[in-house]
C-alpha cells in the first residue's frame, strides 16, 4: 500500500482490516474496516495524529507507508491523540519507545487515560479548544468534542489547507480501493452510506446530542477535507458526511424515516405464524419494513435499522416466565443507544405461563415508545388473534406515516 497526499505535506498512511474480528469486540464488520492516522509535515516540526494497534499487521502497515515517505517514528516531534480508544492508541507504548522524545498532545482528560491504558507520563501535554502547535507553515489548532464519542475527544483542523482530522466522527466500517469520496465508484457508494449508518448506530448513537453540539461548535469553520479514522477522506464534498450526521442525530427522539423495523424472535414457530401477516398488512400502507430475525440477525444490523425507523414491530414470545433471552439483549442494545420515542407494537406465545410483557414494559417506559398495541397468546394464534395484529398493525402504520410527515 502506498500513503494517500491529502495535500502537500500531508498523507494518510492506513491499514486494511479483514472481517476475522468484531470492530469493539461487539459489532461484525463483514466488509472490513480502514485505520487511518495521518502525517502532517511543516517546515520545522513533523505531526502525527492517531495511532493504529497491532491488529491484522497495522503497524506494520504504517511504518512501510511512512517509510516511502523517508520517514519513521523517530522523525516525529508531535503526537496528536485525538481520542483515547485503543484502534488509535494501541501502538502508543511501542512508538514511545522507538521515540522516546517526541510530545504527545491530547485533551486534559485523555492524559489520565494515557497513563492508565499505558503506563506513560512523560513528554504528554494536555491542550485546549483553540490551542494550536506550529510546524512551520501549518499549524495544528484543535478543538475539544467532548463524548463523539468518549468524554476526552477532540479534532485537529490545519487552517492553512482547511483540512479537518475528526477521528472517529464522520468514520465509517469498510474498505474501499479509494481515499477519497470524488474517486469512488458506484459500488463504493452502495457500501459507504449504509456502512456509514450502521457505524453511527453502532458507535455513536447514544451520543447523538454531543454530535449536534460538536457540529455546532465547527459551524463556523472553513472546511474543505473531512479526514476520519475509519473510512473515506472527504475533499469534494465534506458538507454531504455532516448533514448525514445531523440528520442520523436527530432520529434518536424521531421521528426517523417513515419505515418499521420488525424484529422477532420464535422457538417453535407460534410466534413466527404472526410474521408474514403484520408484515403484509404493513406493507399493504405502503411502508418499507426492514425483517430481522434474532438471534439469527445480529444486533448491529437490528440496531442500525431501528435507528432510521419511526416505528417497531417486536415479536417474541415469553420463556420461562420472562423474555426471550435473545430479544432481551436486542432490547437492552436499543436502550443502551437512545432508540427513543418511536411508535410500537408487541405480539408473542406463551406456553403455560405469560410473563414477557411484565419486562417489555419497562423499556417501553424507559425509551418512551407510544406502544399501539399487544397482541398475545397462548400456544397458537387463534383468527381472532390475526385480526387483532392486523388492526394494530394498520394503526401502527398510521401513526408512522402521520409523524413522519409531521
């Protein structure tokens, strides 16, 4: 791999990570994910902003794209570390030692996390919102992002070249042959943006009030290039991955997009009967309805559908006296993230005993879901019973179309 020119004086050095792990130890990346860390060099001073980890050969990576550049770690005077999570630190005591010298420069509650995750003290400078570092010819000035998505983060801008290192914020899961997005092909694109939406539900969700807040804060700076750490580099149209965060950050209190996700869960088949026919009438209102089938779909892409959806159909049935233990964690996930204020429907069997909406309804009160209607059952589902789901189902529909639209 060779290192991407930003512009002169700055390159993207990066590695390509397979889809053997799960991105967090939590989340499936069956496309892969980019690492990228970034070379700034001035006329005196040479900056290098956020580290990889030794994952799938990163390091390694690194060091040879640097090297075609004549450079290596003990060129490195300024160490930018823009957030604190291990992707883009994991090197740090390594690239201490081959540099010993060299300042590292992050947010005052990053230099505890230093220590802490690395045992390291000396030569770490802590900086503020507008502080900058001059390389000669390009400066560094940063910018405090509190929780985009940990309490420490920040972004570095260059004002000479306009350039903007966000780190984990406008980043993406995937890989793509292309850095930056006026190279992509239509392929490229077909995976960008949902890999960008599920990466938003997956990592940044629930801090969705802080990305309104940080996108705020940039309001009023030039910005001409958008370079994450995860993802493509945007230099043609960097405006067109922050309205795409704004609007994934307002979905977290709806209303979203006018679409429902139905995810279900069924052991022998009596909740399951209900699936088609909810389905049916749902789409009968001309609704796009995003299936999932748990545990079989991962709670990502569950995830990363309810986010965009205004409304949620939640099928399963009661287990021994409780929840079905793998919708249980679905919706644990969703609270977890702030899936807040969406319209609800609820249907199940229950064997000899019902006992799942008694731990349903705390998360209905807790993400405050307007809950249509509950539709269970003993055994198998009676034609009443399918007449039943099917005028919620139609209310449900209903109430979406007419939020959305509101």
């Amino acid at each position: 791999m060779k290192p991407d020119m930003l512009v002169p004086g700055i390159h993207r050095v990066y590695a390509r990570i397979g889809d053997r792990d799960l991105f967090e130890g939590i989340w499936p990346i069956p496309h892969g994910v980019l690492l990228n860390s970034y070379v700034v060099q001035g006329s005196a001073k040479t900056a290098f902003i956020d580290l990889v980890k030794d994952w799938e050969g990163a390091v390694g990576s690194v060091k040879e794209q640097m090297a075609s550049l004549g450079l290596s770690f003990k060129d490195i005077d300024y160490l930018v570390l823009n957030h604190m999570e291990p992707d883009h630190t994991g090197s740090l005591a390594q690239l201490c030692e081959e540099n010993p010298q060299m300042q590292i420069l992050c947010t005052k509650k990053a230099v505890p996390l230093v220590k802490a995750f690395y045992g390291i003290e000396k030569n770490v400078r802590a900086v503020a919102s507008k502080e900058s570092v001059d390389l000669g010819g390009k400066t560094l000035v940063f910018e405090e992002t509190p929780n985009i998505h940990w309490p420490e983060t920040m972004m570095t801008y260059v004002p000479e070249d306009k350039v903007l290192f966000s780190c984990d914020a406008f980043g993406s899961y995937g890989q793509y042959a292309h850095c930056f997005d006026d190279e992509l092909t239509q392929e490229e694109w077909d995976l960008l943006i949902p890999e960008t939406e599920r990466y938003y539900a997956n990592i940044v969700s629930s801090f969705s009030q802080f990305v309104q807040r940080g996108i705020q804060k940039l309001a009023g700076v030039e910005i001409k290039m958008i370079a994450p750490s995860h993802g493509v580099v945007w230099r043609k149209d960097p405006a067109k991955v922050i309205d795409l965060y704004l609007k994934l950050a307002r979905y977290m209190n709806g209303p979203a997009e006018k679409e429902i996700t139905f995810v279900y869960s069924s052991m022998y088949g009596n909740t399951a009967a209900l699936v088609p026919i909810i389905k049916q009438a749902l789409e009968e209102e001309h609704l796009t309805v995003r299936l999932h089938e748990v545990p079989k779909d991962h709670a990502s892409f569950v995830l990363s559908s309810a986010w965009r959806s205004s409304g949620l159909v939640i099928g399963m049935p009661t287990y021994e006296y409780r929840m079905f233990p793998p919708m249980y964690h679905i919706l644990d996930v969703l609270e977890r993230s702030h899936v807040n204020n969406r319209k609800v429907m609820r249907f199940g069997s229950y064997g000899w005993s019902g006992g799942a909406q008694k731990q349903f309804d705390p998360f209905v009160e807790a993400l405050k879901w307007d809950c249509l209607g509950v539709i269970e059952y003993q055994g198998a589902p009676t034609e009443e019973d399918k007449r039943k789901a099917v005028a919620v189902a139609k209310a449900l529909a209903k109430s979406v179309k007419e939020w959305s639209d509101s």
